[in-house]
C-alpha cells in the first residue's frame, strides 16, 4: 500500500499544509473510502466539485478543490474535520500529484509513447509482439486494454487518467516489467494526463481528420499532437517522415535526436539524426516483404500485415526496436513471427467462401488505406460494410460515403455506435457523399448487414467490416449491447453452408 505525507506531497505548490497520511488519490466519488485524498475538478461531462459533500461523508481525508481565483490558492478549511484546500490551476497538476503520490515509477522504466491518428494500436502491439518474441516481458495502455501483452484488462480511453497511468506504472515495475508502451490521444496530451510521463521515446504515425467534434479544426487538431514533441519529457523522437505534419516537424525538431522514417524518400534522412528508408516493397497475397537501408545497416523484413500502410507501421516499430537496443539480426530474424492486431486488418477465409477482414477504420484517411490495401493485394469484388459513430465528428461522414463508393463494388451503411444521434441523420451524412444513392445498400441492423453480404457475395469476393474493429459493444443511446463484428463472421464462416 502507497502511504505519503499530505505535507510532502503538496510541497511543490503549497506550504503549512498539516500532515496527514494519504492513502489514495481519488477523482471518483463514488468509489471514495476512508484515507483517500479526492481531486476536485471540472470534468467534460461532470464537474467533480459537485460531489465534496460526498466525499466528506466517505470520510476523505482531505480534498483538493480547484479554483479559479489564483489568490485562493493554498486556503484552506475543515467541514465536519475534513480538509479541503483550494488548488489553482489544479487539472494541470494531477499527473505531478499522481508521480510524486506512486514515487515516479517513469523514471525507473523505458517508456513508449505512441501518438497519431490511425496506427496508435498498431505499432504499440507491434512492438509489445516483437519484444515479447525476443524475450521481454512488456507492459502495454492503449485501446486494445491495459496490462502486460497477452492479458490485458478493458479500457473506456485510448490513455487513462493521470492518476490510473502512474498507478499502472507502479504495478508493472513491481512486476518487474522494464519496457512499458503507450497510446497518446490527442485528448489526454489536451488534458495533461501525461503531462508528467518520462517518455524514452516518443513516436508519430500520421495525422488525418478525426476528433473535429473536439478539436474544431485540423490546426488546433495538430496543435494537440504536437505537445507531445514539444512540451513533454520526450528523449528521443520517431517520425512518419512521409506524413504531411511529419516532415513539417522534423525540421522544425532539427536540435532534437529524431529518427525519420520513410518509404523510398531517402532525402528526409538530412533532417534526423537517425533514419531508415523502404527501398522496396512487395505485396504478396497475405503478406508484404519489405527491403530497407538504414542507420543500423541495410536487410528485408517480411509480415504477415498487409496493406502500405502496415508497412510503415512495421518501419516505425523497426525504428523503435532498434533504438532501444535490439539486434537488426534479431529483428529480421523474427519479423514473420508477428501477427496482425486484434481488429486491425484481421482477415478470416475458409475454403470456397467470401472473405472477410475487420478492420477499425473509422476515418476518411483510414477507410481510403484499408480499401487501398484491399485493391493492392486482392484483384478482387469488395464489399464495404461501415457506418459513422453518432455524437462525434461529422465532418468526416460525407467524405467516408465518397471514399466507399468510389474504392468498393458494393457499399452498405450500416450503424456503428449510434449513441444518442439518430441513425436516419447519420445515414444521410454519408449519403450525402454519395452520387449514386440508388446503388447504397442501407441495413441499419449491424448483423443483419454482414449476413446480407455473406449471402450474397461469391466466393471470391471481400468483405471489408470497417469502424468498430476489437470493440464488442455497440453504443445506441446509452445502451451498451454486446456485439462483436468477429463473432459474428466467424458464426458465418463456421455454418456448413
């Protein structure tokens, strides 16, 4: 158990605090016991300042209130002998409070940050595998769960709570993890729930449209990433140097250690310190083979994921790998060994039946390179199956409808997680999209809309399932229903039919 001084634990920011013993930092009141100190702040959806009373009840043993006044910082007061002491600008400080709390286990591990808009989970898993394959155990927050590779417990966020995060990293060292990989959302990195993270190595995948619902705009959108390079503790930096953003930042992180990372682009290697560049790549059925030069030496690696997009998913993992130390040999040696990502691209055949893949793509650029990847190693019928999330960007919906009737034979929308929009609203945002509405097939019913395709598609066609990926809830209204895309193609292709 984590037992620290209020005294010790404020000290940064507020003195003459009496001492008292913290047994817990807690920001949910209903889960408060005797012993905990309660962070009061306004959240997006509820303002915890709501619930001191509560927490008063449950015997906190203090409470940490945030104000806006800066010349309230550091007041302090009993209610029924409960201390409640006003923090200015408290949001901004909890993942300090949570370090200092859990006695900063960052510091004592190699940490892995991941941030973009489409490849997060991808190149995370991708490197958990391959350090797992090479005789690491490896620790892992993200969407996929948080834990160590192979068991991991479910998550409502791509990245936790400040405090969950350095609890986590207490719990893997104790475990005696050494490597620890993470996703970074654009609004954690907003929400300074890293803000206090030693990252050993941050790395960029991409940025497209997404999360405008939150963002507004593309500028503020990328202005959220980039705090990630420029305001966090980063040592060393990875880039997607084909990315638009990517190569704009790596000049401007020219005084920083950088490691580019390109598909037959070898100029960006003048910006980074480091580099490595695809001098070819072929794709093959179920797989790619990509040849590639360096700064760690020249060799070809071969996978299982397909699509390019995969590809350089695979090099920024390569890049990652081989700056924490590993041997290129080792690498090389072990890339066939790694599998596709749970949701991500993830393809089922069985003899003489449709073809299926699931993948979570559930933004412009990510629908476009899944069908792009499709066409590339498929000269095949595609089937596109998909729908947009209701409450969340609706920029992206038309785009999306243009995109799958433009790159697929056959389009069906369909509901993803409707939330508390209606789905008629929805359908006609993609719709809208369209130019021929007469060949979109609409099937709101999620698994009626995969059975329709299976029946109806040969045996050599693809079917792509995009949007919910891993996720085996849908959304609609507040509902949560059980429902897996996976599980119902494999009911499918399991049917002797």
């Amino acid at each position: 158990m984590n037992k620290t001084y209020l005294k010790y634990l404020l000290s940064p920011w507020i003195k003459n605090v009496p001492n008292k013993y913290v047994l817990n930092l807690n920001m949910d009141s209903r889960t408060i016991t005797k012993g905990d100190l309660f962070i009061a702040v306004p959240g997006t959806k509820k303002d915890g300042r709501h619930f001191i009373r509560e927490a008063i009840y449950k015997q906190s043993v203090a409470i940490l209130c945030e104000t806006k006044k800066k010349e309230n910082h550091g007041i302090f007061k009993y209610i029924r002998n409960v201390l409640i002491i006003y923090f200015f600008k408290l949001s901004e400080n909890i993942s300090m409070l949570a370090n200092r709390f859990y006695k900063e286990p960052g510091k004592k591990l190699k940490i892995i940050g991941v941030t973009g808009t489409n490849g997060k989970t991808t190149v995370t898993q991708l490197i958990n595998q391959w350090s797992e394959i090479l005789g690491n155990k490896t620790a892992t927050m993200g969407t996929l769960g948080n834990g160590f590779c192979n068991s991991l417990n479910p998550t409502k966020n791509t990245t936790s709570s400040a405090i969950f995060i350095h609890l986590f990293l207490s719990i893997v060292l104790e475990k005696k993890a050494k490597l620890v990989t993470m996703e970074v959302s654009s609004h954690g990195l907003m929400q300074n729930r890293v803000k206090e993270v030693p990252f050993y190595i941050a790395i960029f995948t991409n940025l497209t449209q997404d999360h405008l619902d939150y963002h507004q705009n593309m500028k503020q959108y990328e202005s959220a990433k980039w705090l990630l390079f420029s305001t966090h503790k980063v040592k060393k930096i990875i880039l997607n140097a084909d990315d638009e953003y990517g190569k704009i930042w790596l000049k401007k992180l020219l005084n920083y250690y950088t490691v580019a990372v390109t598909i037959q682009n070898p100029k960006q290697k003048k910006y980074s310190t480091k580099w490595i560049n695809a001098t070819d790549i072929k794709y093959i059925n179920n797989s790619v083979l990509i040849a590639f030069e360096s700064s760690w030496g020249a060799g070809e690696i071969s996978s299982h994921l397909i699509g390019h997009f995969n590809a350089t998913n695979l090099l920024l993992s390569l890049a990652c790998l081989l700056e924490l130390g590993y041997s290129l040999s080792d690498l090389i040696r072990t890339s066939s060994k790694l599998i596709p990502v749970h949701g991500r691209m993830e393809i089922f055949t069985f003899i003489k039946k449709p073809t299926f893949i699931i993948d979570y793509a559930h933004t412009p650029d990510a629908l476009k390179k899944t069908l792009d990847a499709i066409r590339l190693h498929y000269s095949r019928y595609i089937w596109c199956i998909f729908g947009c999330g209701g409450d969340r960007d609706k920029k992206k919906r038309s785009i999306m409808g243009a995109i799958a009737e433009k790159m697929s034979d056959k389009v069906i929308i369909t509901n993803d997680n409707p939330r508390n929009e209606k789905e008629k609203k929805i359908i006609q945002d993609i719709l809208n999209g369209c130019k021929n509405k007469k060949r979109i097939l609409i099937i709101t019913n999620r698994k009626k809309a995969i059975s329709y395709a299976y029946c109806q598609a040969k045996h050599n066609h693809i079917i792509l399932i995009a949007g919910k990926g891993h996720e085996e809830k849908q959304i609609i209204q507040n509902r949560h229903i059980n429902y897996s895309d996976k599980k119902i193609v494999l009911n499918l292709l399991e049917k002797k039919i």
